[in-house]
C-alpha cells in the first residue's frame, strides 16, 4: 500500500501567495489539492511556531498586534529587519485576511483533504526557536519572552533560550495548545515535532529529563484517546525525532520506550535540518518498530548539504529531485513503511516534476522507475557528549568510501560518480583516478566552478554497472598524484534515455 506523509511550514501557504476578498477557501483548497495529485496520504498541517496561523484561544495569533493599514515603523514590526519588513507583512497579512474571511485555516485544509482521500494530521511544533537572537521578534509569544526563567540552563548559542521541559510550567504551556487542537479538530492525527526543536532540557540534565518527557507524554496519549472517543474514529499520536535511536535518547527523547508502551503510532527519525541524511540506521528503527504497532517513516529534509563549513555556505541549497528519489530510495529499501517530507514546498522543482516525483515516493517500486542520485552527507545534529565525525570533507592522496546505493537498476541503465574537490585558482594536477568496487571508472567531465570564495573542481565519472553491487557497501577509491580535498561525492543513476550529469557527450539532452 501506497503510503506518503507531508508536512508544511506554518507560514508557507500565507507567504507564497495573495488572498483576494473572498478568495481565501478556494486557495487553500487549491494548495491541499496539489498534494492529493502528488499522491500524498497524509497531509499534516502546522498550525504554529511560538504563535499560531488561526485564532486560538491558548496561544496568540501570528497577526496579533499587527495593524494591515499601519506603517513599517509600528510596534509589532521594531524588531524587524528591514529587508524582511515586505515579505513579513505580505505573510501574517494574509493569515489575518483569511481570519477576516471568516475561514479557519487549519479546519479548511482539514476538510479538503477528506474531500481528497487524504488523512487529515496537524503537526504541532514542540520547542520552535526562530529568532531566538531577536527577542523582540514578532514571531515570538508572551509566555516565551515574559519567563526568561524558564529558558535552559548551562547552554550558550542559539538554543540557549529554548524552553526548558523540566519545568511543569512549560509542560502545561504546549499541553495548552495540544489539548485545543485535539478538542477543536476533527483529525486522524496529532504530531509532536520535537526536531523543532530537539534542545528541551538544561545542558546536562537530558538523563533525567527523559523520564518527565515519557510521563508527559502518557498525558497527552490520554488526552488523545479522549478526543478519539468523542470523535468515534482513532486519533493517532506521532513524533518526529532525531535520525540515530542513540542520539535522540541523548537529548531526553526516549522514542524506543514510547514504542514499546504505545505511547505512539507513528515514528519518524529525521535529519534536524541541513541536509538529507542518505545514511540513516533505518534498519535499527525498523526492529524498533517491529517490537511494537508503530508507523516507521523516514524524514526527509529539503536540504542538501554535503558538509558544513563557515566558508562554504553557499553550498546550502534545495535538493534536486534526483537526490530526494535517492535519499526516499534509502529508506524504503532499508524496509521503513514510508518516506515522510518536511518542507518540500509546492512546486519547488516546477509542477510536472514536482509531481512525478512525489508520486514516486510513494513505494520502492515506483522510486525504481525513476532517476535518483546517493551522496554522502553528514549527521547535522548530535546529543551532548556524543562523538561524531562526519565523512567529509576528507583529506589525503588515497581514500575509500563506503556507500550503499539501494537496489541497483538493470543494466540497461547508466551511472556516473561525481568528485567535488577544494582546488586553487592555478591548480593543474591530473583529475584523480576513481574506481567502484575495484572496476576503473572513466573521466566524462572536468570543470571548475567558485562555492562563495571557495573555487571547487568537479570531476564527473562514468561507472560500469557491471561493476555494483547489491550490497550495503559499495567501494569507492580516489588516488591523486598531490594531497587533496574532497567535499563532495556522488553516484547518479539515469535511464538509458537520460543524460547523465557532466556528460559532454550525451545526446539525451
């Protein structure tokens, strides 16, 4: 059975478009509708961050305080930096137009999708942290800027002033939200988003806060069960956590326990943020799963980040399409029951292939059919105290990777390996010789190109399909005749019809 879960930013409806008199119902019953044609099957909408995008009776509005016919120095925008001044505006504008319309945003989409066979879920964000470098952001509600004390202890940085969890006082502030939701809304689903974010307890004290999320959890499992007699369907209860079972114990956030006592039904580990994470232990979570009635999902994030560097910035950038297929390849090959999307913005990759390649997602065999890309990448969150290197950029004349690169298509198909490798300007060395599993692999392009003010010379090969495998680890070696660099590795694989990437002499083009 065909199964794809989506979740979208709060704010990404209103931002992206205007919301004319009257108008405000049939744009959001169009947006719902393109995730139906992407084959989705379970839309869950976020209603908030620190404020909400309806008018909720716990929590203010994101609109709240905003005066639509106000100047750009009024109160509720100070704090606002001015070239994000227009595009703020424009945004809880139209939250609040769609308010004035009389149209509950969260109840509308709620009702589209079971116009469209969509299972209906709202994702609730556990810890949102946005701006926390300005504290006078509008984004940010009362309760957070008046209770400095409730903020973590022994952390510096931009999480610092993430809510603290061990205090009753915040437990009660998100129970607050949650119960609303489950007493205002008809779902088939409540989500705990705790990857926004995943810094719940004080600096230190992460151990002893595990056994205070659980039992606050088994309260709101409660109250879940609550709604679902009222409403005489199931009101089923997920969580999106950290990628690594170990490290999402490490911040408190003890996902393998709420399985066992069935606290959940839906898990999902994902990256927090920065990149796909095409290395996932899916497989861990999946005996995880297997020992209880648990939904496995593995998260994919819309970024693409091969690794992090202060230099290289301008590295961070969308996922192609090619490299979601790949990463949602990793995860249902590793046996987990879906692929779930965070932010993949309708038509982030233009509609046709926006659409096409959703609808791929929705079973292995379906992403089989298509082109897709495996990269290496790294884990972009880590618990205190635990040890992690990440894969690149590695350093050397000589250097092996590991990758498992799914199921292996027939040989009909074409694959190609790409190097990304820190050069200077002058830099003249040979491109270096790169085999796969012991098979040379042959130059098809040779180009040079600046990430910011780091120049990057990418060298594409083609691989012999003779020369994979079907198993977890595929051998890639690089030699060089000098010392080098490399931040970027990549196996494409395109259907014969298909040009692959950096073929010059490809004539499918």
């Amino acid at each position: 059975m065909k199964q794809l879960f989506h979740n979208e930013d709060c704010t990404q409806f209103f931002y992206t478009r205007q919301i004319p008199e009257g108008k405000a119902g049939e744009l959001i019953d169009r947006y719902v509708d393109v995730m139906a044609e992407a084959g989705v099957t379970s839309f869950l909408v976020n209603t908030q961050g620190r404020r909400t995008n309806y008018r909720s009776r716990a929590w203010e509005a994101l609109w709240d305080g905003y005066d639509p016919a106000g100047p750009d120095d009024q109160p509720f925008l100070k704090a606002v930096p001015k070239d994000d001044i227009s595009r703020l505006r424009s945004g809880v504008g139209n939250m609040l137009a769609v308010h004035r319309q009389g149209v509950d945003y969260p109840a509308r989409v709620i009702r589209r999708c079971r116009q469209r066979g969509m299972s209906p879920w709202i994702t609730l964000r556990m810890n949102d942290c946005h701006c926390n470098d300005n504290m006078e952001h509008p984004f940010h509600g009362a309760f957070w800027k008046n209770n400095p004390q409730f903020y973590r202890k022994n952390a510096t940085g931009y999480f610092a002033r993430c809510l603290d969890y061990a205090h009753r006082e915040v437990r009660d502030y998100f129970m607050s939200i949650i119960s609303e939701t489950l007493e205002m809304y008809d779902i088939d689903g409540l989500e705990l988003d705790f990857m926004r974010e995943p810094y719940l307890f004080s600096a230190g004290r992460e151990a002893e806060g595990a056994a205070i999320l659980t039992g606050w959890l088994r309260e709101v499992r409660g109250r879940a069960a609550a709604a679902a007699a009222k409403l005489g369907h199931p009101v089923r209860l997920g969580v999106r956590v950290p990628s690594r079972p170990e490290t999402a114990a490490g911040m408190g956030l003890d996902a393998e326990a709420w399985a066992r006592e069935g606290l959940i039904d839906l898990l999902v580990p994902t990256p927090r943020w920065a990149t796909l994470e095409f290395d996932m232990p899916v497989r861990e979570w999946r005996k995880i799963a297997d020992a209880s009635n648990v939904t496995l999902a593995g998260g994919l994030e819309i970024g693409y980040r091969p690794y992090i560097d202060g230099r290289t910035w301008q590295i961070e950038t969308d996922a192609s399409p090619e490299l979601a297929a790949g990463a949602a390849m990793m995860i249902l090959s590793q046996g987990a029951d879906a692929v779930y999307l965070f932010n993949y913005f309708q038509p982030g990759w233009g509609l046709p292939v926006y659409l096409e390649t959703l609808n791929a997602m929705g079973s292995l065999e379906s992403l089989k059919k298509i082109p897709r890309t495996i990269a290496i990448t790294h884990r972009d969150i880590v618990a205190p105290g635990e040890t992690y290197r990440p894969p690149l950029p590695a350093k050397g004349r000589k250097m092996a990777f590991q990758m498992n690169l799914g199921p292996v298509p027939d040989k009909t198909w074409n694959c190609s390996l790409l190097i990304g490798l820190e050069v200077s300007k002058d830099d003249s060395a040979p491109a270096p010789d790169a085999s796969v599993n012991g098979n040379p692999c042959k130059v098809l392009s040779d180009t040079k190109t600046h990430l910011g003010p780091v120049l990057v010379r990418v060298v594409t090969f083609s691989v012999p399909m003779a020369a994979l495998a079907e198993t977890e680890a595929n051998s890639i070696k690089l030699a060089s005749r000098d010392a080098m660099t490399v931040n970027r590795v990549e196996v494409a694989f395109r259907p014969p019809d298909q040009a692959l990437p950096g073929d010059p002499e490809s004539h499918a083009r």
